[in-house]
C-alpha cells in the first residue's frame, strides 16, 4: 500500500501551515471545517464543469481499447464534450472535527460532498468500507499534478487506514470476476469495476500537507477496483463494517465497552480491535460461534431483548463480578 492513502489520524508529521516572515516562522492557525468545506466544494465544481472524460470510449471501446480514465479539458476542438459535472454521483457525508487527524478550529459537525464517477460498473461484489481491496490507482490534484499511484501491478490497501473519502466510496464501485493468478503473486481479473473519486480536503489531509500534496488540497483518484476481501480486523467473528453501529461508516467512535474500559484502566479499544465488545470477560467470538467455531447469524440473543449476546453485558455472568 502506497503511503498516500495513509489516514491523516496516522500521519506523523509537522502541519505544513506556516509562512516565514523576517522574524522566522509564523504559525497560522488551522482552519474550522466550516470555512474550508465550501472553498473545496466551489474548486471542484469549476474543475467538474470544465474538464471530461473519455466517455465516448467507454461507451463504444474501440479496438484495443485499455479502460482507463482519461482527463481533457472543455476547450478548442474538445468544447462540445460532456462536463464531468453532468455525469458524476454524490454522497453526503457529515465529518465532525473531532474525528479530524489535522488539526482543526472549532467543534463542529459539516456535511462534505463526495464526488465519483463510475465508467464502467464491475461484474463482481462490492467492497464494504472497511474492506480489504485491490486495486490499480493513481491520486492526483485538481490542476492534474499526479502525486501518488499503482497504475500497473495493482495493490492491496483496507479501507480502515485509507484517507476517509477513499473509504466512504469503496462500495460504489465492484470487484471483478474469475481471478486468474500470476507467478509474481499477482492475479488478473475480468469485469472489474473503473470510476474516479473527487474529494473535499476535510476528507482527505486538510491543513496536513503531505509530500506532493499541499494543504487543503482537494484529491482526485481514479480507481480500477480488481477484488474485495471482507475484513474482520479483530477475527472476532463479527465484520468489520457491521462494528460499525453508528452507521457512519467511522469505526473508530464505535465502543460499546468503553466506560467499562476506562473503570478498569484497561487499553480503550474500538469494537472493530477489541476482541470482546461488551467487556464482560467473555471473548466476541464465543458469543457469535456455535461448539465448531462456525459463526451463527443472526447473532445469538439469549434474552430476546434485542441486543445480540456480544454487545449485552447485562447476561454475560454472576451479577457480582466486574
């Protein structure tokens, strides 16, 4: 996995917002969420509404024909094209600042509009966000600056620690079918899905610029999606995506035990780490698997009341112990 999908809350390094000045260096403040989100939304409408892809090839492949996204933009003998802007999709989606690993000003929650186009719709499953996937890629900026990318051999990354607007749009796009392998270790596949992803910079790096990357940068990737591996990050039984139990696709805000946790000065584990969700001394995964570790779902519920046995400390033991 290339370092640029790296999410900002694992990026170690200095924030790239300061100036020198002829007294040294002035740190500027960071940027409230609300300020930046609508600078990065007009930025990328202009650049939706004045470039184009070639969808002319995806529509009638000619001879040959590779299946990657090509950029141009509205102008000259290309000024009749269709803009980006008329065919991309949308999700909405509400970022807090807490949830930032940039620094951020303020406490707020924003909705952030996500761009992508799907070209060409894969044959096979879609990934969930907290997925493992492979793919061909490339990440650039709006003004086509490439700084990251696996366009050749593709490569394998997880939706748990990939920049944010990469995660929310993985199941937008399927896998392909009938993998073929190679004596490298890599494998073909047919009827892979090929989109782009445009994104705000809150959901990308925001203020933390990285190498190629300025701050408060809106990211474009364009993406080939070969395969999909359902995660279990914990092996608990349980996927990763159904720990999720908020539904915001944000596993890390996800802790059904987490008081309980803290009473005991134990480590303060997310659901999708911890090996036992409710805190009751009684391992996940015994709590989902019958006698031959096969995994039960619906997910027993002993007491009907229902919150399955895994996340309902009320039923785990003798009332007196902690």
């Amino acid at each position: 996995m290339r370092k640029f999908f790296l999410l900002a809350t694992l990026v170690l390094i200095v924030i790239g917002s300061c100036k020198k000045d002829d007294d040294g260096i002035e740190s500027i403040p960071p940027r409230t969420l609300s300020e930046q989100v609508n600078v990065d939304n007009d930025s990328i409408v202009d650049y939706l509404s004045t470039h184009f892809y070639n969808y002319e090839e995806f529509e009638n492949p000619p001879a040959g024909f590779d299946y990657r996204i090509k950029i141009g933009k509205i102008e000259g003998a290309n000024a009749d094209k269709k803009p980006l802007i008329e065919q991309v999709k949308t999700k909405i989606i509400a970022l807090r600042s807490d949830q930032m690993g940039a620094p951020v000003s303020g406490d707020e929650e924003v909705d952030h509009k996500l761009y992508y186009l799907e070209a060409l719709k894969g044959e096979g499953l879609a990934p969930k966000f907290s997925d493992s996937v492979y793919v061909r890629y490339e990440g650039s900026l709006l003004d086509g600056r490439i700084f990251d990318g696996a366009t050749e051999v593709p490569v394998w990354f997880n939706g748990i620690t990939v920049v944010r607007g990469m995660a929310a749009s993985l199941p937008f796009f399927n896998a392909g079918v009938n993998p073929t392998g190679n004596p490298d270790g890599t494998f073909n596949v047919d009827g892979y899905g090929v989109g782009m992803i445009i994104m705000p910079s809150a959901l990308g790096y925001f203020g933390a610029s990285q190498p190629g990357i300025p701050a408060y940068s809106p990211l474009i990737f364009k993406l080939d999606m070969m395969s999909v591996n359902e995660a279990d990050h914990d092996r608990d039984g349980v996927p990763t995506w159904r720990e999720d139990l908020n539904g915001n696709e944000y596993v890390l805000d996800d802790n059904t035990d987490e008081q309980r946790e803290r009473d005991r000065r134990a480590a303060i584990l997310p659901d999708y780490i911890d090996p036992d969700d409710d805190g009751d001394l009684k391992p996940t995964r015994t709590e989902v698997t019958d006698i031959d570790n096969n995994v039960l779902f619906p997910y027993p519920d002993t007491n009907n009341d229902g919150t399955p046995d895994y996340l309902d400390y009320d039923i785990r033991r003798d009332p007196e112990d902690n």
